[in-house]
C-alpha cells in the first residue's frame, strides 16, 4: 500500500486503546530497524524527520528511504511525517514533497499567534490532503536547535484545547504533561511522574480527539551503561517509565514520539563493538549490531509499551 495518512491510524487507536509508535529517521540503518520490527509484529507506523534530520540527510534520500520501506513491508500502513515543523515554510516544502503528514510547532509563540500559523498550514495541508499535528504547552529539553529549561517549560492549560483545535482545524494535538525532550528527562533521585489529571482534563474537553505524546523515550538503561562502560559518560540520564506511557496509550494518546532511545539503542552497541574490535573498520561490520539493536527495541515498545502489534 502506498504512503498513508494517520487518520485511519488514529481513529482506530483510539477505539482500540493503543497508541502508534512515531520514530525518528535519519538514515538506512534506523529506517531499516523500525520497519523490520513493524513488519515482524505487523505493526501500523509513523516514520518521522526532523528540521535537523533534513539538514543532514538531505529531503530527497530520506522520502526514498521511506519509500524503499514502504515497498519492502506491503502489508503495513506507514505514514511519513514532519517532526516539529517551525514554520509555514518547511511545512509546506514537506507537503509538496511526498509527506503525508506535518506537525506545525508554534507552542513557544503566544496563543494567538500558533493558532494564526497553525491554521495556515492545516489550510494548506487539508487542500493536499495532508494531515496536521499542532502543539500546546512547551515541553523542557532540546528539539533541533530549540533549548528549553526546566523553567520555563508549561504544561499545557486544557481549558485551551477547546477553542485552538476549533480555530485551527488541526488533526492531532501535541500537550506537555511532564514528558521532556533528549535522554536527561527527570532529575536523578526524583520520581518521574507524568500529569495524567491534565490528560483527563485534556480528554474531557476534546472526547475522541487524538493526543500526541513528545519527548517519550525510556531511556534504556541497560543502554546507558553499555554506552558509560565503552567510554562514555551519560551520568543521570533517565527516561519516561514505560508502565506510564502505557497508560497514556490507553487514554486519548494516539501518538507517541521516540528518538533519543534509538540513539542510544545505536550509540551504545557502536561504542560497545569498536571496544571489543578495535581492528574493524568496515562500517557494514558496526551498523549491523547497531541496526538489530533498533529493531529489538523498537519491536518490544511496539508489543509492550505503545500495544499496536497486531494492529496494522
Ligand atoms: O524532538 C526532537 C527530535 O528528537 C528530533 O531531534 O532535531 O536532533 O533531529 P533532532
Ligand atoms: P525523545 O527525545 O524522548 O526521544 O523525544 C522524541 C520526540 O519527541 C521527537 O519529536
Ligand atoms: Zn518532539
């Protein structure tokens, strides 16, 4: 099947109690992994690129990859979609260019003005057939070049929802309820707690309407200390706990966003074959491990922690 919206996607999820894993892609390898294990537990997919990974990987190969997938895995419903869209702009190239779905990202502007830029997308979008994420609330941490403190990071006020998803017309609504971008998402000591009374409020105010959840990433920690015992130092990163994420997927969360568990899924198996071969240097030799990584992890978020397997 061709490239496909996350309408379908979501209203199922909804109904279902289930939430669809959206991972960030950068090359083959992580392209590669996710899809494998989407088609081994025959799980629906959102692939996802960012501003930055544009930048690095360059537009054209990142829709081929995605194509490539799409071709490889037939019986799987995959959408391609912008990660944190920062304008029209961008939105619009992504559009015109093979997505099936952007997240426009005005949340640091004030209310007014997202939901100005957040309806001249949709506007744009809907008229290409294209869905649109929008956000509410400003999560902590750092997302392409964007640095958020703890500070000054909100949650999102549910007696907004109401009226930006009614002036905006948008898809699918992003909130922050404690969840935090990159690998250091709680301070070490503390319990993470995600605020499942703003999502309730969010869900009253919007019934059947589809959450998205960022900056969801465990953490593995199993992988943070492969990483600090083959040189590296990754002192106090910790993650969203998965037992609260699968609630979250039961609730109005349809979407939830992973990245910084596939780098370090990556980062951790590199660092972990160049200590133990220093002699290789055929990257094909390094990527392999790093690329069944990927796809290990990414196949038991699927099966445990979002519950889409089966779904596709
Ligand atoms: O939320 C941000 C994503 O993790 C993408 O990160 O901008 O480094 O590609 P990136
Ligand atoms: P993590 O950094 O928790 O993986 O979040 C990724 C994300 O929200 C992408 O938009
Ligand atoms: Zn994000």
């Amino acid at each position: 099947m061709p490239l496909v919206t996350t309408t379908e996607m979501f209203k199922k999820a909804y109904a279902g109690g289930y939430a669809i894993g959206a991972f960030n892609v950068n090359n083959m390898e992580i392209v590669q992994g996710i899809t494998e294990a989407a088609k081994e537990v025959n799980a629906p997919l959102i692939l996802q690129v960012s501003k930055g990974a544009r930048a690095y990987a360059n537009h054209t190969y990142l829709v081929k990859l995605v194509e490539a997938a799409v071709i490889e895995c037939p019986g799987i419903p995959i959408a391609l979609h912008l990660d944190h869209g920062p304008d029209f702009e961008t939105c619009k190239s992504c559009i015109d260019g093979g997505f099936t779905s952007v997240m426009i990202d005005a949340s640091s502007k004030p209310f007014e003005e997202n939901i100005a830029i957040t309806k001249k997308v949709v506007e744009y979008a809907h008229d290409h057939g294209v869905v649109v994420e929008a956000e509410l609330g400003t999560l902590a941490g750092i997302e392409d070049d964007v640095q958020v403190s703890a500070e000054d990071s909100s949650y999102t006020r549910p007696e907004e929802v109401q009226e930006f998803v009614e002036k905006t017309g948008c898809d699918s609504l992003a909130i922050a309820i404690g969840t935090s971008h990159g690998a250091y998402k709680f301070k070490p000591g503390t319990k993470p707690q995600l605020r499942f009374d703003v999502l309730e409020e969010v869900e009253k105010r919007l019934p059947n309407f589809p959450i998205v959840l960022h900056g969801s990433s465990s953490v593995p920690q199993d992988f943070v200390e492969m990483i600090n015992a083959n040189g590296g130092s990754m002192p106090g990163a910790i993650g969203v706990p998965e037992d609260q994420l699968r609630k979250a997927a039961s609730m109005a969360v349809c979407k939830i966003n992973i990245d910084s568990d596939l780098r370090l899924a990556m980062t951790g198996t590199v660092r972990q074959f160049f200590a133990q071969h220093p002699d290789k240097f055929d990257p094909r030799e390094y990527l392999k491990p790093a690329r069944a990584a990927i796809k290990d992890m990414v196949k038991h978020k699927l099966i445990n922690v979002l519950g889409c397997d089966g779904k596709a």
